[in-house]
C-alpha cells in the first residue's frame, strides 16, 4: 500500500496559536483556568488540556475566578463583556481570521449594513459572527437560502472562514448577477482554500482517502465532503482505533489528510497504523523485516550500528586505522546513552512517537539494565583503547547521568530558571551532537600514537555535524509533542522553517569541511566517498519538505541508514586500497 500524506494536513495558524495559549496558561495566568465552550473541536486535545489542568465551562456564571480563555472560534461581543463582568481574567483566543471577519461585520454594521453569512447555523464561529451583526446578521446554508432572503439596500456577504469553497464561489457569483451592490468579502481562510484544492487534487491520485480529525469539526468534515462528491471513498477517523483495515487492505493507494484542529502526533499514529495493515493481511517477509526493523529501531540497536560504521569512517578519514575496541565504544556508548534518553523522555514520546512509549514502558526495567550494561562495557572498551579515551569516557558518562539532576539547589538561587543541564534550551541535541563527534573520531585519534591533532578534531567536528542534524531533524517532525511537555528544542526556539534552514546550512558546512580537509592535507581522499552522507541527508530533508516522506517506519529507517551508508563508503575505501 503507498500512502500520500498531504501536505496541508494537521494544526492551522489559528489553532496552534489557541493551543499554545491554553498549554502556557497554567504556568502564566491564575488559576483556575477554563476555557469558554471547547477551544477547538478534537476531543484528544481537549483531553490533554484536561490533564494539563484546563477545564471546560459550558456556561455563563454570574460570578468566577481565575483565566478563562476564548475558544478559536470566537464569541459574541456580550459573551465575552459578561466573562469579564463575572470576574475572570478573559484571555482571547480567536483565531486571527476569524477576527478579521468580525471587524469586517462590526464595521458594515455600525453603518446599517445587513450581514450575510454563509455557514452552518450552529457553529460556533457563525455564533460568535452573528454577535457582532447585531438585528441585521442573516445565516445561510445552502443557495436556496441565499435566494429566499429579502432585498437589501446595503448589505455584506461574507463566508465562515471554513467554508466551502466551491459552494461560496456559487453564492459569490449568483450575489453578483442578482444582487451586484452586495459587497462580497473573500474570508475564507487561504489554509482552508489549500487544505480543500490539495484534497481535491488528492483525491484523483489515490483509490481512497483518510481524513483525520474530530467529528464535530466542521473543517474537518467537509474535507470528507469533498472527497466523497470525487466519488472515491472518504474514511473519517478521530484516531487510528477508527480505522477500518478490511476495507483499507483493498486499496493499492490511500491518501492522508487532516482537519485544521488535528495535532500532528494523532496524523502520524494513523499513518503508522496504515502502514500495518497490508502487512497483518499478508504476513511474510515482508512482515518479518518490519518487525525486525521496528526492534531495531526501537532499541537504538540499529543507530548503534549506525555509531560504529561513523567511527569506521572518521578514524579512516584521519588516516588512523579503526580497532574493535575504538567501534566497540562507539556502538555501546550510543547504544546506552539513546536507550535513557528514551527511558527519561517518555513523557514526550507519548505524542512524537506512541509506540516507542509503549514499548519503553512495558519493557523500563530490561532497557535500563541494558542501558547500564552497555554504558559499563563501554567503559572497558575505552580502557583497553588507553587512559587518555577512558577518562573522556568517564566524564562524558557522568555527565550525561546527571542531565536530569539539580545541579543548582533552589534555596541558594530561588529565581534561576535552569538548575538543571536538561533546562538549557536545545541543550539535549547540543549534547549528543557533540558526544557522537567524541566517541567516533575524537576518541580514535586521542588512543592513536602520532595521530594529528588536526585531523582529530576537524574529523569529530565533522561527525558531531552530522550528529546535530539527525538530531535536530527529528526534534521538528517532534515538535508539537516537545511543545505539549515544555521541552525547549532548537525548532521550538528558531521556528521550523529556519530551523531547517539552519540544518540545510551546516550540511553545507560539512560538506565543505570535507573538502577543505581533503585540499590542504588533513583528511584522506575518503573524503570524497564521504560526501554522500551530508547529500544523503539533505535529500531526506527536502523530500520531509515536499512532502514526499512519511513520518513513519520507513523514514526513520532511512535517517538512521546514513550514519551505516558512512561505514560502508569507508569499508569500500579500506578495500579499493587493498
């Protein structure tokens, strides 16, 4: 089965800007906190908001306390002028363009405007427009309704900013033959009008479509609209459980889209559990390698493999002869530092990645004494390589053990906002990028006799770019689970686009660091084979962009395979050599 997943899919501006309000609220506003009717229509935000201590009020008390938010999809002007009467600290999450369309109908209406909305009746947005039209606001549904309603001297035509697209051009044009002193405001909004023409476009490709996302979103419903007006069949689920794998094994091509309100960890479960489903129909093979490659991947076993084949290369690239001891550590110190970064980091994998979280969970005890086997026999390797490897080890070691620990106590320092290493925002990719530079080059060349110090560190600069970017290339596809837990990523701090703007920029850099090496003398003519892992990178990198790679089993496969795609181009080296 391939799966096209769309591009447009998942959170818009509006929602995410009322989520990340309703995340920050506990820890910036008083308590309690509320939020006035649901802030977007997906039941398993609003259950995440629920644990996070942000409840739902349903209904106008007279009197309250605390920070009530209001939800993306506006209210009436008396509403919200009533929740700060009753005492609450109102804090107003509309969504931009919805904000916009209230200016326009507030503005026509103080002139005597009569306000045309085309939109569901009971929608919330229609709701919160309707206020600001006051006696002179009309809601339409279909043509019909647009054709029964009164002439009017002056009046506006505006749409809910998730509407049809195609069914308000047909109210704009029939407006503009009968009624061409109407004015006709284009408030749609253009993530709406995208996300609608791609599911079109979508829809042709594909022999059916999933749409993702909560069943009272309007948004979300009329995408399954739409692909069912194409003829093809539409598949509206709230989550992967929803699924209906009979009738999904039949297709050769299934397509992914998703409702403005639908968070990108509920998208990604379902695209996974699409990927599934051909293979428990016709298990095989090709179930046992998905099976394999999952264990491998979830263990770290296969990114350690990864860390011996980059140690391979870098010690090659010195032109110092790579030794069991030097890729025994290398394999075991990542091995043991990825297996308890995950063991501590369950609480974010809980959105970025559900089935690791399960699997870290279920097997805690078994992973944390591998983790610590491994990190010990990490230690003997790098003895055996001599004392200079064992002490950087050694420190490296402790160090990362006491990531999570308060270093800082809080009766000394009581307003410092980072007692602990894991505080400092990005410190985590920062950290790890710069423990795979040592442990696969800086430590081979500290072990080496007459090794140059040159080569060493422009070698462990070189891996630690590589690092970085496998690193931080995850921290984005994670980004809105990182979010959720308040975990400072680089992406969370830069944005995504320049984010991946800076990861496009030091893959160039390493790149040139190659070459630059290989022209003044410090690296071997391996050099050149080992291009192809920052190029391998960044195709991976535009492809996520284009949206020509899922965030599932295969891409994860494919980021890890790098690192091994440098130990196979310096094992070609080592034999042409020969």
């Amino acid at each position: 089965m391939k799966i096209i997943v769309a591009k447009t899919a998942g959170f818009c501006m509006g929602v995410r800007r009322a989520v990340e309000l309703a995340l920050d609220a506990p820890s910036q506003h008083q308590g309690p906190i509320y939020t006035f009717g649901p802030l977007i229509h997906n039941p398993q935000v609003l259950a995440l908001f629920a644990e996070r201590g942000v409840t739902l009020l349903e209904t106008l008390p007279e009197k309250g306390q605390g920070t009530i938010l209001i939800r993306a999809h506006g209210v009436p002007p008396a509403v919200k002028q009533q929740l700060k009467q009753a005492g609450f600290n109102v804090i107003d999450a509309t969504c931009p363009r919805v904000v916009k369309v209230q200016s326009i109908i507030k503005s026509h209406a103080a002139k005597g405007f009569s306000a045309i909305i085309v939109g569901d009746q009971d929608h919330p947005e229609v709701i919160s427009l309707l206020g600001f039209a006051g006696d002179k606001g009309h809601v339409i549904g279909t043509l019909e309704e647009m054709q029964a309603l009164p002439t009017f001297e002056h009046a506006i035509v505006v749409a809910q900013t998730t509407q049809n697209q195609s069914f308000y051009l047909e109210i704009k044009a029939w407006a503009a033959t009968h009624h061409s002193h109407y004015k006709v405001f284009d408030t749609i909004c253009d993530s709406t009008e995208k996300r609608q023409a791609e599911v079109r476009r979508l829809a042709q490709e594909v022999d059916a479509v999933v749409v993702v996302g909560g069943k009272e979103s309007g948004n979300t419903r009329r995408l399954a609209e739409i692909v069912a007006e194409s003829g093809k069949p539409a598949y509206h689920v709230e989550t992967e459980a929803q699924l209906d794998p009979k009738a999904l094994a039949r297709m050769r091509t299934v397509g992914v889209t998703a409702g403005a309100s639908t968070p990108t960890w509920i998208i990604k479960r379902v695209v996974r559990a699409l990927e599934q489903i051909p293979l428990q129909r016709h298990p095989g093979w090709r179930a046992r390698l998905h099976r394999l490659q999952r264990m491998a991947l979830l263990t770290n076993a296969y990114l350690a493999l990864g860390a011996s084949g980059l140690c391979y290369a870098a010690t090659h690239l010195q032109g110092v002869a790579a030794t069991l001891p030097g890729l025994s550590v290398a394999f075991l110190y990542v091995l043991s530092m990825h297996i308890l970064n995950h063991l501590t980091g369950r609480a974010e994998d809980r959105y970025n990645d559900p089935d690791r979280e399960r699997f870290y969970s279920a097997h805690k005890w078994e992973l944390t004494l591998l983790a610590l086997v491994a990190g010990t026999l990490g230690l003997v390797a790098a003895f055996r390589m001599g004392p200079p490897p064992f002490w950087v080890l050694l420190a490296m070691s402790l160090m990362g053990l006491s990531y999570n620990l308060h270093l800082l106590p809080g009766r000394l320092l009581p307003g410092l906002k980072w007692r602990r290493i894991r505080d400092l925002p990005g410190s985590k990719t920062l950290l790890i990028a710069l423990a795979w530079g040592v442990v696969t080059a800086g430590l081979p060349a500290l072990a080496t006799a007459g090794a140059s110090w040159a080569s060493g560190f422009l070698a462990m600069v070189w891996a630690a770019i590589i690092a970085f970017v496998r690193t931080a290339y995850f921290d984005i596809l994670d980004i809105q689970g990182d979010r959720i837990v308040g975990k400072e990523t680089i992406p969370l701090l830069l944005g995504q686009k320049a984010s991946i703007r800076l990861l496009k920029g030091m893959l160039a850099a390493g790149l040139l660091l190659l070459i630059i090496g290989l022209l003044i003398g410090i690296f071997t003519p391996l050099a050149l084979g080992l291009i192809s892992v920052p190029l391998f990178l960044y195709a991976i990198i535009v492809a996520h962009e284009r949206g020509q790679l899922l965030p599932g089993l295969l891409m994860d496969f494919l980021v890890e395979s790098l690192f091994v795609l440098s130990g196979g181009v310096a094992l070609v080296y080592v034999l042409m050599k020969v």
